[in-house]
C-alpha cells in the first residue's frame, strides 16, 4: 500500500470518529511533535472543522414532537441551526389554509432524516404517530435509516422504534454530553444515505402509510 492511499484511509478514518475523540486524538499528536509539526497538523485540524461545518450546512431534518414539549424543541432547534443544520418545525414552515398532512409529508420525504422527540406527550400524539409512519415507511422505501429518536422522558417508546439506539435527552447533563453525539449521528446517517436519496414516489410512500398507521396504535 503506497503513502497517498494509506494518507487517505487515515483521513477518513479520523473523520469518522466521533467529535471527543477527535479531539483527542489531535491533542496527543500535538503533544509528540515538533513546533512546525504542530503548526500544521492545528491548520489541518481547522480545515477538518470548516469541512465539518460544510457538510452541516447541506443537512436537512425534520423534528416530529408534541406542541406540548414545544419549549424544549425550540431549544434544541436552536442548537441544531447555530451548527449549521437547517430544521423544519410546523410552527415555522406551515402557513395557514396549507393542507396539514399533504405539506407535512412533503416535507418529511424532503429532509435528510426526523428526529422522533419520544416523550409522555409525543407517544400519545396522532400527528406524532402519522409523521413516523410516513419516515418509517421512507426507511423501507430508501433502505436507508430515516429516524432518530431522542428520549425526552421516561416513555414508553413506540415498538418499531424499540431496536433504535435512542439519545438520552431526559437531564440537563446528559443532554450537554448528547447534543454533540446527536450532531455526529445526523452527519453519518446523512451522508450514508448517498444516492438513497434516489426519487422515490412521495405519492405511493404516503399510500402505504394507510397500511403502516394501524400498527402503530
């Protein structure tokens, strides 16, 4: 294996670890090198993050929730767009006389992934449970992953999401030490997706939903 290829699997295999280990990783190669070494390896760790920031900037993801638990989805909105992710949330995107369900499922087929904020309202929520029909019938449409659920409380969560890794949003401190995971976990799954994004018929998703929203109940 010649120096380019190995160069290269060593960059994707840096970039796809986590942000702490990153970070880490950086800090004891600084530690080991050279002043000039040093230098340049910051100004490479720089690019990484403008590459990051990037690739952030071309996600796109819908946040299926309950109006109840609107505060704290807003904050996590906020969080989501200061790193460069664009969110869709009804109360900002859905303008009055708009065909609720028709615009909703457009815009969950339009966006990258949903994040499902699972929580005492949410599960019990009808709207809630049609906007994951319509991402889980994606994920079998796509075979790719289309949801993301983060655990707001302590719920019982839906049976199809179940074999989901779940992000433990239930405490100020787990949700600091999450935010960022959540941030990683949307730039892999975005990414893998590739050309999943292939034109999938947004008509016959929506029709399966019918046959979807019974077992969801």
């Amino acid at each position: 294996m010649n120096s380019k290829v190995s160069f290269t699997k060593g960059i994707s295999s840096f970039a796809e670890l986590a942000h702490h280990d990153r970070a880490w990783v950086t800090s004891e190669l600084l530690r080991a090198l050279s002043l000039g070494q040093r230098r340049a390896l910051q100004d490479f760790s720089s690019s990484m993050q403008s590459y990051e920031k990037k690739l952030r900037a071309g996600l796109s993801v819908f946040v299926s929730h309950s109006s109840r638990d609107k505060r704290f989805v807003r904050s996590l909105k906020k969080y989501l767009e200061e790193h460069g992710v664009r969110v869709w949330l009804d109360e900002a995107n859905l303008f009055p006389g708009e065909a609720l369900f028709d615009r909703l499922s457009e815009s969950i087929l339009r966006t990258d992934l949903l994040i499902a904020v699972l929580s005492n309202h949410s599960i019990r929520s009808n709207w809630v449970k049609k906007e994951l029909a319509l991402a889980a019938q994606a994920e079998v449409d796509g075979r790719k992953v289309k949801i993301v659920p983060i655990l707001k409380d302590d719920c019982e969560v839906p049976h199809f999401l179940a074999d989901k890794l779940h992000l433990d949003f239930r405490t100020a401190s787990a949700r600091r030490k999450n935010e960022p995971v959540l941030l990683d976990a949307l730039m892999k799954l975005s990414s893998r997706r590739g050309t999943s994004k292939r034109r999938l018929s947004r008509q016959t998703t929506k029709e399966k939903v019918g046959k979807t929203l019974p077992k969801l109940r």
